[in-house]
C-alpha cells in the first residue's frame, strides 16, 4: 500500500497504540521465506515517533478487521500483558457452511498441533491446550445455493486458529477455509472472517478503548444475504456494549 492507503485504513490513534483495519490477503509480518507484510508499511504510521509502530498481536493473512499495533516499548509491553492476561476483548464476525441447530453456545474444545510438517495447522487434541469459543448466530440465509449462517465468534482464549477449527470441529466450517473444511468453491471470495471488534482497557483511569471495523467488500454479499444491513459511513466506530457488536 502506499502511505497514503495505509494511513487511511486507521481506525483508531493515540498516544500508545494504533488500531489498524488489517485487509485480508496480506500477512502481518514476515514467515520464514520472507516475502511482502503489513510491517513493510508501517513506516507510514509514525505520527513523529522516531520509530515504527509494532505488532501487539496477529491475525491470520486471510482475515480482515482490527489489529492493534504498539506505538513504542512501554506501549507494547502494556498492550501484551493485557493480551496475555485475557482482558482484550474481541469480537469476529464469520460466514460459515451449515444451519446452527441452537442461537448459541460455547464451544469448549482444547487444541494442539495437527502436525509438525504442517506447521501452524491445529486439531481438536484432548492433550491440547485448553481453548474456549463463545458464539451466536446472528442471521442465517441462503448464499450461492447453500445454507449459511452468520455467527459473531467471541474468543476467550487465543490458540493458533482457534476460530477455524472450532467452527469446522461443529460442523460449520467458515467459508473460504482451504485448511479446515471450508474451501471456496468457483468465483467465491476468500474467507469470510472478520475481526469486528476489539476493546483495549488501555488507560487505568480511562473506559476502554472500543473500535469496530466495517465489513469488507469480499463479505458483504454473504452478509447481506443473512441480513446485515450494511455499515453507517465512518470507517471505526465506538460500541456502547458487546451486545451491539453482535
């Protein structure tokens, strides 16, 4: 991106973090070959720091919505005690394959890795670590002739895809989903999950910090066809509760 688009995708500016709209197709940071990421750009995000902002946490290349970034040392360290301790909260939005027979749930199913070869893949593993999804239907419908539904996924703890697996563990692979389940067949975009929501409690004597992304252009149709109405103009937005961003 120039760095003009990458300053555009700002959701959110003070004077200990960013909060980035991540677009889906680009890796946060490099892997092992290399290649282009997200942290190639953030020179554009100094804001008249002597140096760039850095990533506080990740989201999977192909998922789209709110990244929080660290605009310095005390900063990062701040923002990954409270990743660590569990009290950002976050919400995503997901298009899976499949009719939830229930409004909602908690998925509660520990998670390891499937295998070495396969690097970052997980599975459902009883000798796993121990993971927890809190989940909701938020609209069901009929999407390029199959069922689907809209769940707002609420994570409670962070393992490596613990969203993917836990939807496909169900039944309810998210679409797009090569690796668990939910491959897009022709024509269809790539995977419909978003990182709707997040809330920092980045101040101890302020409210937290809640920003929204907007749903973007590879899921609307999905959505809109469950019934989403669509986002008001504005690119992030403050929630009063979590019950709004479901």
């Amino acid at each position: 991106m120039t760095p003009q688009e990458t300053r555009a995708r700002l959701l959110y500016r003070d004077a200990m973090m960013l909060i980035l709209n991540k677009p889906a197709g680009i890796a946060v940071h490099k892997g092992p070959k290399g290649g282009v990421s997200l942290e190639d750009d953030f020179d554009a995000l100094r804001f008249g720091l002597p140096r760039n902002p850095a990533l506080a946490h990740r989201l999977d290349r192909e998922t789209a919505g709110c990244l929080v970034l660290g605009r310095h040392h005390k900063a990062l360290e701040r923002l990954g005690l409270l990743f660590k301790q569990g009290k950002i909260g976050k919400i995503y939005w997901a298009i899976v394959a499949g009719d939830p027979s229930a409004p909602e749930g908690l998925i509660d199913l520990p998670l390891g890795r499937l295998d070495a070869a396969r690097g970052w893949w997980m599975k459902v593993d009883p000798a796993g670590q121990p993971a927890q999804t809190r989940w909701m239907v938020a609209g069901r419908g009929q999407w390029r002739g199959r069922a689907v539904a809209w769940l707002a996924l609420e994570p409670l703890t962070g393992r490596t895809h613990q969203l993917r697996v836990h939807c496909a563990a169900l039944g309810w692979p998210i679409l797009g989903d090569s690796v668990y389940g939910g491959a897009a067949r022709d024509g269809e975009p790539g995977l419909q999950l978003l990182a709707r929501r997040i809330e920092v409690p980045i101040s101890k004597s302020k409210p937290a910090v809640v920003v929204e992304a907007p749903a973007p252009a590879h899921m609307l149709e999905a959505l809109m066809d469950c019934g989403f109405a669509g986002d008001p103009p504005g690119e992030g937005r403050a929630a009063e509760s979590a019950v709004e961003a479901l």
